[in-house]
C-alpha cells in the first residue's frame, strides 16, 4: 500500500499544470529576473572600499586583534582591501561622519563601539567586521590568559573573491523555491483526506497506516520538489552563468534539506488546517513569502534588523537556515555553522512530521 499511495501521488502532482508551475517555471522566471536586475550590481558595488575611521587611542593600540586587523583590511597592497581608514581624533572622527566623509567609525574604551549613521550595506558589513573580529579577540586574549595562545592574529578577507552581491538574491531565490515544496506537500496530503476528495475517502477506510500514507506521500511529494531544484540549479549555472564558488555540493546538500524542509510544512498544513485546498495553499504561499522577506529576499537589511531584534523569529525560519547557511560558506573558515543549519533543518522537518502525524490520527469522520 505504501508504493501504491507512492506512485498515485507523483502522478497527481506530475499532472497539476499549477504545482508544475510553481515549481519549475517560477522559480526560472524570477531567476531571469533576478539576473536582468541585479546584473551590473556586481560590477559597480564589488570593489568599492569602505571609508571609516579609527579613533587612535590607547585602547585601541593595546587590541592587538582589532588594531591588526584592521590594518591588514586596510592594506594598499592587499587583494582582500576592505577599509580606507584614517586614524584620527574622537572629535574628528565626528566631524568626518557628520559630513558624510565616511560610513563610521571605530571608538574603544572598556567595550568596542562601532558609530555610524545608517544601517546600509556598508554600514552592516563595517558592524558585522568589527564585531566578529571583536568576538574573536575576547577569545584570544582569554586563552592568552592561560598560557595557551602563542600565535598571533591575522584577517584575510577571503569572501569576495566567491561571494557577490548579486548571489544574495539568488541564495534567497533558492530557499524560496524549497519552501514552495510546501505547494506540493498540501495537494500530496489532501488526495488522501476524505473530505478533500474521492480517493481520500478510499484511503479513509482502507487499512493503510497514517505513518506509511503521509511518508509516501511526503517522499513523493520531496522528488518531485528535488527535480524542481536540480532544474533551476542548470539554468543558473548554464544559462545565466552563476557562479556558486567552490562550495557547490555543500549548496546542493542544504537545498536538498531545504526541500524537505518545505514539504514538511505543506504536509503539516494540510494536516492541521480546516479549509479548502485554496484556503491551504494561501496560507503556504504567504507563509513562504514572509519567510523570505525576514530571511532579506526583498532587502538583505531585513535579515540584520531581525537578528539584531528578534533572533528568535529566524531562528524558526526555514527560509533563514537556508540563506545562513549559505552565508556561513563564505564568511566562516569552519563548517560549524553550516551543519548547525542542516541539523536545525532536519529537527524542523521531523517536528513538521510529527505534527501531522498527530493531526491526522485525532481526525474522524461521521459519515464519507
């Protein structure tokens, strides 16, 4: 029974000319888009430098770390050249910032402070820096402490020559069209509810288990998701040339946890909500969206604003632990964070799985 309800419903989903839709021509058609648009942003933002300052005070000269740095970010002869700093006094650096001459500055005393005056790209990739190569002092000086740090630091900035500004939209492009699995795990569980159609009546009194009918259905439901993905992956590289850097298999593996993390959601919606099957595809269409757009899908700022505010929300966003993931590639040496967001992937779409289960098996009926 499991590889009959199997093979019935990859012929329900392959014969839906709207899941198909959905789920191959979308995904295609905003990728175009995302190339006619995003094109020559590359181009013109890449190599820009970031102007800031330095308020040059003791405490900064004692941060070994920060103050190293920051000079090797800021290095002339570097490929990796982030920074055009200058090295000035606290009330320079105001008046500098004031007259929009640069995009912050550094000011030390008991903690770190980064002062700027917006919260652009430049501003959040400044913040982000500084913080990072704060965190990891703290962790330098500590184990200097013990007697255990002999080496000094040094920072390269490794991610430009794989990362673009342009490949932020398509990262989120992608966790998109994995969360649009959701589509196909809805119309996968409803062929088989009894008051969603007639085959779910046959199913309702066959002796089938729960467990078996929403598996098969979400294993059918999760290949014909991984087909929808590994077609936007060849138009992207062969058609508009992406450039995924060195770390394509790493992307293919999240994405293929990112499918099933987005049929999961389907499956559980469509166990748990008490409506039509437009009804559950309305709730699973704006449920993707507003993942994506606190993920940054519609402005990589949003991604900052929540994590700084609210990190719980992305915390639980699909949408979120795929682009993270995506991001720890570039930005990490190790894959630590990476496989955090597999991991959180795999618990989110097993939580997902039980759910429905539950819903399932507390749902009777007094007449089919």
């Amino acid at each position: 029974m499991f590889l009959h309800n199997f093979k019935y419903t990859l012929k329900v989903l392959f014969r839906s000319r709207i899941l198909i839709f959905w789920t191959y021509a979308f995904p295609i058609i905003m990728a175009t888009f995302f190339y006619m648009a995003f094109s020559d942003i590359e181009n013109s933002e890449k190599l820009d430098i970031i102007d800031i300052a330095v308020v040059d005070n003791e405490a900064f000269n004692n941060n070994f770390a920060l103050s190293q740095s920051i000079k090797v970010l800021s290095n002339n002869d570097s490929d990796g050249r982030m920074f055009d700093t200058r090295y000035v006094t606290e009330e320079e650096a105001k008046n500098l910032l004031e007259n929009d001459e640069i995009t912050g500055y550094i000011l030390c005393g008991e903690n770190v402070s980064v002062v700027v005056n917006g919260s652009g790209i430049n501003e959040t990739i400044f913040k982000s820096v500084v913080e990072e190569v704060s965190q990891s002092g703290n962790v330098a000086a500590d184990l200097m402490s013990m007697e255990i740090y002999k080496t000094s630091a040094n920072v390269t900035d490794i991610s430009k020559s794989n990362l673009s500004y342009t490949m932020i939209e398509f990262y989120t492009l992608i966790a998109m069209t994995c969360l649009y699995g959701g589509l196909l795990g809805v119309t996968a569980i409803n062929q088989n509810l009894a008051n969603m159609s007639n085959n779910g009546k046959r199913v309702s009194v066959s002796p089938i288990k729960k467990g078996g009918m929403v598996l098969s259905s979400l294993m059918a439901a999760y290949i014909v998701q991984v087909i929808g993905i590994a077609i936007l992956f060849v138009y992207t590289i062969f058609a508009l040339k992406v450039d995924y850097g060195n770390n394509l298999l790493m992307i293919v593996l999240l994405s293929l946890v990112g499918c099933l993390a987005g049929t999961s959601v389907g499956v559980a919606i469509a166990a748990c909500v008490k409506g039509n099957e437009n009804t559950k595809t309305g709730i699973i269409i704006a449920y993707t969206m507003l993942c994506c757009f606190l993920s940054g899908m519609m402005g990589i700022t949003m991604k900052y604003i929540v994590d700084k505010n609210v990190p719980f929300i992305n915390k639980i966003n699909p949408a979120n632990m795929i682009t993270d993931g995506f991001y720890s590639l570039y930005y990490y040496d190790t894959k630590e964070r990476f496989y955090m967001n597999i991991i959180s992937l795999l618990v989110f779409s097993a939580v997902a799985v039980l759910i429905s289960l539950g819903s399932l098996r507390r749902q009777k009926y007094d007449s089919i």
